[in-house]
C-alpha cells in the first residue's frame, strides 16, 4: 500500500473509472449516486483518496496496447473473476469521510421517482405474476439463445434506449402482468357479464396477455409474427420463435459474432421489429375489442400497419442523425447497419441517405 504521505499515480484503460473518480464525482455526489452502479464500491474508493495527504493522479492508457503494468493488472483481474469464493474487500467509511444523500437544489421530478421506485425495489417483495414472467423470460432468453439473464438485465433491456417510450412500458407492464385482461375480470367483484371479457370472442380461451400476442386465432398476432420473421429473413440471421423472452428482453444484445462480441446493427434491428410488432398487436387487439366491437380487422390493413410502423422507425432513426442533436445525434453508421439488409434498392441509394429525409427509402417486402 502506498503511504498516505506518498504521492500517487495511478495507470488504467478504464475511462469510467477515471470519470466516476474526477469528473462526474461532484455531480454523482450532489444527486446521492441515484440510479448510479457499483456505488459502495465507488464511495469507498472516493473516501480513500480522500483520506490521503499527498497529491492523487489519474492516467489513461490505451487498453491491449502492450503497456506491461495494465496487461498485468488484466491478468489479475481475470484471475479474480474466476475464483469461486471472492476476496472480501472492506469498504467500511469513516463518518468524517461519508456523504449521504442528495442536495434538495439538485433534485428534479425525475430523479425523485426514481428514487422511489429504487427503494421500493429494494425494499419490497416480487409480485407473483412478475416472478412468475421473470422466471419465463429468463428460461426464454435461455432456450433461444443461449444466454443467462438476470431479473436485472431484464429491466435493463427494458429501458433499452433503442425501445420507444411507449414500448417501453408496454413491456413493464406486460412483465408485471398489469393490464386488465384474462383471470382479472374472474374476480368475485365481477358480475357474469362482465365475467365474459375474460374470455377472447374468437378462440374461447381465457384472454391472457401471452394468448393475445402468441395464440389468438383473430387476424393479427400470427401475421405480425409472419411478416417480422419475413423481413429478419433479409439479414441471413436465424430465426428465434416469437415468445414472451425474446419480446421482453428483446434489447439484451442477444446476437454476437463467432468471437462473442455483440453485433450492434443486427442487435438494433432485432430489438426494433421485436418489441414494436408485440406493441402493433397489442394495439390491434385493444382497438378491436374496445372500439370495433370485435370486428376483425383484414389482412392487408394488418400487413399496412405493420408496414407502416416500421418505416415509422426507420424515418426516426435517420432523423436523430442530424447534427443539430449534437451528441445525442446517432451515428449514421450505426443506422446504416441497422437497416442496410432490410432497405428496399439499398445499392441505388445516395451516399448521405440518412440525414437527407427527401430520399425516400422503404423497407423490402416478402421473404429473405
């Protein structure tokens, strides 16, 4: 250990690391490390440095660069990784050195909520329904694609920023098992004819959640699934059966290459038709039962709005490469290999076709 009198220079390849020491410390303090990860490790490490008498340098190296102190330090960190009970590391504070909590100036609605709802996650026990989604998920996930998911990554997945708002909480609460559809209008407070929404016009199944994206005989789920496999057929990527974890956790980046690197266009594209053809068919079946008084909707107005609700991402994401987003802008070529197998002529195309909204550009119809 180096003496607290000592000066310190410290080498590594991790930028967050440097950021979440120097930089970002102030702001991570001021808002109490809210929605933060690896905070007691974090808080510890800030109370150490603090502790010392001597100056404290930062250094960044570039990682697999040769440099012998962070190939060594690489190594080590491997070999931890890999040991079977974890060395125990003492992250105790003294008093003088803890801040706790958040300053009331730096607190917005936002990070309040967020608050909360980290409590209450904590604090508070799984519902049954969303154990019993999450333990589905989990297996899904697993089943399709080899992968092994946690209730943690689930949620992240959800809150994919590559999955619109609304999908987004269409997918909480289809994991929370929250909408009012199936075994909810069987309670005794029901009368019988309001018992009978329980039940899909069509099929006479009780009318869960998974029966309406997967199941139901009405003109909707099966053609969405058909025309998603469709066009993910452009891609020369196999196919993984719709189901409630490849919809769900649809944003854990479940396509690698042979090197097991994540395929970020195939994983954008995957996420993309995945999360928004469940959405499509879930508003299909809301319009229908609410206002067409289960008149079934056509085939062809089915595939237009599917059709049309993919072109609607597309659009979207060439236009949040223009500049005047500054660093939220997407890279244009991340669009470019999220949607070059699926775009319709892509060869014909201008060289700046994703900023440039007056090229037209479609999506390829039919099989791959």
């Amino acid at each position: 250990m180096v003496p607290l009198q000592r000066g310190l220079s410290i080498e590594t390849d991790s930028k967050w690391t440097i950021g979440e020491l120097t930089n970002l410390l102030k702001c991570h303090e001021d808002t109490g490390y809210i929605g933060k990860t690896n905070v007691a490790l974090t808080k510890a490490t800030v109370a150490r440095l603090r502790k010392r008498r001597a100056y404290t340098k930062f250094k960044w190296v570039k990682g697999h660069a040769g440099h012998a102190g962070n190939e060594d330090a690489d190594r080590l960190a491997g070999e931890g990784a890999r040991r079977d009970i974890p060395d125990e590391v003492d992250m105790n504070t003294e008093p003088s050195l803890r801040i706790t909590g958040a300053k009331l100036p730096m607190i917005t609605q936002a990070l309040a909520y967020k608050a909360i709802r980290l409590r209450k996650e904590k604090q508070g026990t799984t519902r049954r329904p969303t154990a019993t989604n999450l333990a589905q998920i989990l297996s899904d996930t697993e089943d399709a694609f080899g992968v092994k998911l946690t209730h943690e990554s689930v949620w992240k997945a959800i809150r994919s920023p590559i999955i619109g708002l609304e999908c987004q909480y269409f997918l909480w609460m289809l994991t929370h098992d929250a909408y009012k559809v199936g075994t909810y209008w069987l309670k005794g407070s029901f009368n019988a004819d309001q018992k009978r929404r329980a039940e899909c016009a069509k099929c006479g199944a009780i009318e869960t959640m998974h029966h309406i994206l997967f199941d139901c005989e009405y003109t909707g789920q099966d053609l969405v699934w058909r025309l998603t496999e469709q066009l993910w057929g452009h891609t020369k990527k196999r196919w993984t059966k719709q189901s409630l974890g490849t919809v769900v956790a649809a944003g854990c980046n479940p396509h690698k290459t042979d090197k097991g690197r994540p395929m970020a266009g195939a994983n954008r594209l995957w996420t993309i038709l995945m999360s928004e053809s469940a959405k499509l068919i879930w508003n299909l079946r809301c319009e229908r039962v609410i206002q067409n008084e289960n008149e079934e909707f056509s085939a062809a107005e089915v595939e237009r709005r599917w059709y049309a609700t993919i072109e609607y991402r597309l659009t979207e994401d060439r236009r949040s490469t223009s500049r005047s987003l500054g660093k939220q802008a997407l890279d244009p070529s991340l669009v470019v290999s999220t949607w070059k197998p699926v775009i319709n002529g892509f060869q014909s195309l201008p060289p700046e076709w994703t900023g440039d909204t007056g090229v037209l550009v479609g999506i390829k119809r039919g099989c791959g």
